[in-house]
C-alpha cells in the first residue's frame, strides 16, 4: 500500500503556502515504511512572508519569488488515486490548501490527533511532531541518512512525520485501517 505525507509552511499563521512537502511511502506487511519518493517546492505565495514565520521555516522572499504559484506545484503532487494522506495536524493543512486538492475517496490521518488519542501527556513530553522525532530516537533512523533534517521544512516533517507514523502504529499494533477508523469520529485536532 502506498500513502503520502504533506505538510506545507506559510507566510505567517493564516497566511499563504509558501513551501509544499510531500513523500511517499509504500507500507509493508510487516508496517514497515519504505520511502519511494520525497520532494519540496517552493511556492510563491502572492504576499509577504513575516518575520516570525521565517525566523520559524527560514523560507525567504527571495527564495520564493520565482517559484510556481501553488496550483502548478499541487498539479505536481496529486493525490488522485492515493489510499492514505497524513500530516501532522491536517485541520490546519486543510484550511491553507484549495479543498479540491483533497479528493473525497482519499482516508485522512492526522497524527497530531492520533498522538494525542494513543498517548498522553506524561508518557510523551508533548504531542509536538518534533518532540515525538526525539524522544522517541527517530533522528537515529537509518532511513534518513540520505536526507538533510530540518524540522520546520515542508519536505523534512513529512520524512519526520512518516517515522511517527510508523512507530505510532508498531508501538500500539495498529494497522492504518485500524487507526483510520479510530479517528474517524475525532472532528478536530485541537485538545485532548
């Protein structure tokens, strides 16, 4: 089975995409997740990036001046024919990206959400993606040896969130199906 990862960064906390990440994994029989492809673009988002956002991502205005507007880079990341989508957070994801680039057959996990269904504050440090990576050793994995890690870069926290993901779903003997409809009922990302 193949799912995708995306997370996007902005140009301040409601502002436009200004970053787009996506990878691919192809999920063994053993849960295993296999990289097949992972890729960034930047956008150019039409707006000023902030300050506070930049000092966050470290996303430039010149490194998205001449980059495509988000309708090219999504053509290029479709999820047409996907299984799964996931992002860490996917509420927030879902309100910055165009609701058509989401097609209604597409299952969505949130891990944020289903961190904070499967373990509680106390058994983790917080249900940060980056506190996850952490304190659970994934900075470790071998599988990140060919990628430069830079949380808060589109295409890093989607290779991050995989690994969580992944050892989400190890850890408690989850299949994605299982985890899926867990959450189905969970409307938001937000509390406990």
């Amino acid at each position: 089975m193949l799912i995708t990862g995306i997370d996007t960064e902005t140009t301040n906390m409601k502002g436009k995409v200004c970053e787009f990440g996506e990878t691919i994994f192809r999920v063994t029989k053993d849960g295993d997740f296999k990289v097949i492809d992972s890729r960034g673009s930047m956008i150019n988002p039409e707006e000023p990036i902030s300050f506070e956002a930049m000092a966050i991502h470290g996303v430039t205005e010149e490194d998205v001046k001449n980059a495509p507007k988000i309708e090219r880079v999504l053509k290029d990341h479709s999820l047409e024919g996907k299984q799964y989508v996931f992002a860490h957070n996917l509420s927030y994801e879902k309100a910055v990206l165009p609701e058509e680039y989401f097609p209604k057959n597409v299952r969505q996990i949130c891990t944020l959400k289903l961190a904070r269904v499967l373990y509680e504050v106390g058994e983790v440090e917080s249900h940060k993606l980056g506190v996850l990576y952490y304190q659970w050793g994934l900075y470790k994995d071998e599988r990140l040896d060919d990628h430069s890690i830079h949380l808060h870069s589109a295409q890093s926290d989607t290779l991050v969130n995989g690994l969580v993901l992944e050892y989400m779903l190890k850890d408690k003997g989850l299949t994605l199906d299982e985890a899926w409809e867990m959450l189905y009922d969970v409307k938001t990302c937000k509390g406990g």
